[in-house]
C-alpha cells in the first residue's frame, strides 16, 4: 500500500528505518519512555491513578511529548497500557502500583471468557482526541500506537496479574484448548480494535507487545499463539503502516514472531542483533538493543556497547535503535538524552550515500 503520509513524516528517520529504506541516521526511541524515568511525568501523574490518566487528553498528550522534548527522539510512543481497551469495554482490571495488571476475577472458564467483549471506538473516544492531538503537536515526528498481544493479556487475565511461570494460563492451553483459542480470539478483536483506533486517528507505526511470549516453547507458540497474533496483523495490514513486534527473552521465537506479520521485529539484549538477523531468516528491520541494567553503568561502559549494537545492526535492512526492554523507572533522564544523541550523531556517517 503507498504511503499517505505528509512528506515531513514520510521522510522521518524512523518511518525510513521500519521500511528498510535509508535514514539520515539510525533512529532512536525508548520503550516506556513516555513516563517512568522522567520527574516532570511523575509531577503530572501525581495523585493521578494510571488507568484514570489514560482517559484524560491533557494529560496523555503531556506525557507522550515530554521524552521527545527531554530527549530529542526520533518517535513518540503513545502513553497508554496494554489493559485499557479491557478497563474501556468494563472488564474489572486495575493496574497496581508496583505490581501491574491486577484482575479482581480471574478467567477460568467459558462464563469469564464471555466477559471479555469487543472494544469499538466509542468505548475510548479519548483515546482518539488524544492520538489527533498529539499527530498534530508531533508535526514531523511520528507516532506509534501499540496494544498488547493476545498471550500477554491473556496471561493478565487467567492469572489474575502478573506471574513468573504461567502455570494457569499453559494448563488452559494444554487443558482446555477450546477455551484457550476462544480467550485469545476475543483478545485478538480487542487489539485489532484498539490498533485501528489509533492508526486511523493518525498514529504513523503500531507495536504489538508480546511482552511474556518468552515464557513459551516454539511448539506451543506455534500452536496456541502465532494464529490469533498473525490475525491481528493481518487485520491491520491495509493501512500501510509499519508493525513492530516484540517480547522478552524470545531468542528462541524470533523467527515465528516475524512469521506472525511483523515488518519490523523487536529484539531484546540477550540476542546480538546480527545473530537476531539470522534467525528470523527473512530479511526483515530490528528494533533493539541495549540491556536497560547498563544504563547504570556509567559511560565508559555503555559506549563501547552502543558502537557494538550499531554495528551489528547493520546486518539487517534497517535498525530502529531502542533498549532491550523498557526504561527504569530509576534511570537517569540524562544518560538516556546522552545515548540519544550519541546514536544519532555516531551513526550518521554510516547513512551517508557514497
């Protein structure tokens, strides 16, 4: 599909990357780098419960903007969670402070699948005006809108908030196949919807978190997850806008979650990008990949690792540079303003015709 883009997005370094085309520069944003890390967020946020924050326009656009004035970044991530679309279509989940995704009745039967229903725009209208807003504000800069993946949110769900194993969501796939792929289906539909939201309202990307697909073995994502995340791609593949995927510790996946639809596959520290190349097998863009823990590191540590990540990503069409998981919430504002700027201007040479 052409692109529709205004010529200043379309020629934006990281719309350029995601297409595997040439940018002036490697782009650079942060995962959860709307917030998290920065005190101007969390003096917007205070007092402010998260999941109310999402609904309120002012506040949302604020907190989306504020990294790319902070850090000079090459795209803005738009600031929501992978549970508001569920919280909008009045699904009884809350995001606690310090845990996460908390859900008062966990799904374990076909009664609690049957709870999860359809979002449509009219259950998150604010979302739109925020996304139209901040399109506006963002001018040359692009937007990426996101929602989380059926396994991610279903994990959420049948656990009732966050877990290390899994254990109640892989004994619903292996036990009770039909509820599983009923659960995922329903979830599919809600990030399909909540995708099309924000493309359609101006976002200029969109990335699917598949944020705990790590915890599987290939067979089982290959059987129980790949169809329902390859759907949600699918539905959105008529806009003609980049699709980013990505999860932690998915080394092992890389190659199926480039299967499921991604043009641009997001990896995490503990694959080197060029190995990352390999084994998604098509040549596709990555997204990665500093090991957030080296944000503390000191400087001395961390530049020898940006001109090893930048080097190795050329071994891809395009590299879109990022951490390897999303931003501490005790990171230095400065040093990840520092790594921006040195991404940007280290990699400028390389993106020079001959």
């Amino acid at each position: 599909m052409a692109s529709t883009l205004p010529p200043s997005l379309d020629s934006s370094a990281y719309l350029l990357a995601a297409r595997g085309e040439r940018p002036p520069h490697t782009p650079v944003w942060f995962m959860r780098q709307a917030g998290r890390a920065l005190p101007e967020y969390r003096k917007v946020r205070e007092g402010i419960p998260m999941l109310e924050a999402l609904t309120r326009p002012d506040i949302v656009v604020e907190i989306t903007l504020q990294p790319v004035r902070r850090y000079g970044v090459d795209a803005a991530v738009f600031y929501s969670d992978i549970v508001a679309p569920l919280k909008s279509a009045g699904f009884d989940v809350d995001i606690k402070p310090g845990i996460g995704p908390v859900v008062a009745e966990p799904i374990r039967d076909a009664e609690g699948v049957g709870r999860v229903r359809p979002v449509t725009p009219a259950d998150v209208p604010y979302t739109t005006e925020s996304v139209q807003q901040l399109v506006s504000e963002l001018g040359g800069t692009p937007l990426i809108g996101f929602a989380g993946a059926p396994f991610t949110v279903a994990s959420y769900l049948v656990e009732g908030g966050p877990s290390k194993d899994f254990a109640k969501t892989k004994a619903m796939m292996h036990g009770d196949p039909a509820l599983w792929h009923s659960l995922a289906d329903r979830l599919a539909d809600v990030a399909i919807a909540y995708l099309a939201v924000q493309v359609e309202a101006g976002a200029s990307a969109v990335q699917l978190f598949d944020s705990w697909a790590g915890g599987l073995s290939p067979r089982d994502y290959e059987r129980f997850v790949l169809p329902h995340t390859a759907r949600v791609f699918e539905a959105i593949e008529h806009y003609g806008v980049p699709r980013v995927h990505f999860g932690v510790n998915t080394g092992e996946l890389l190659g199926l979650m480039s299967a499921a639809g991604a043009d641009v596959v997001g990896v995490d520290w503990r694959v080197p990008l060029d190995e990352a190349v390999r084994r998604i097998g098509t040549p596709k863009p990555v997204q990665g990949n500093l090991d957030p823990a080296l944000l503390f590191a000191g400087w001395e540590a961390i530049e020898p690792e940006l001109d090893r990540i930048l080097a190795e990503g050329k071994a891809a069409p395009g590299h879109i540079f990022n951490l390897g998981h999303g931003v501490p919430p005790n990171a230095d504002p400065d040093v990840l303003e520092r790594i921006t700027k040195y991404v940007q201007s280290a990699s400028q040479s390389a993106h020079v015709p001959a």
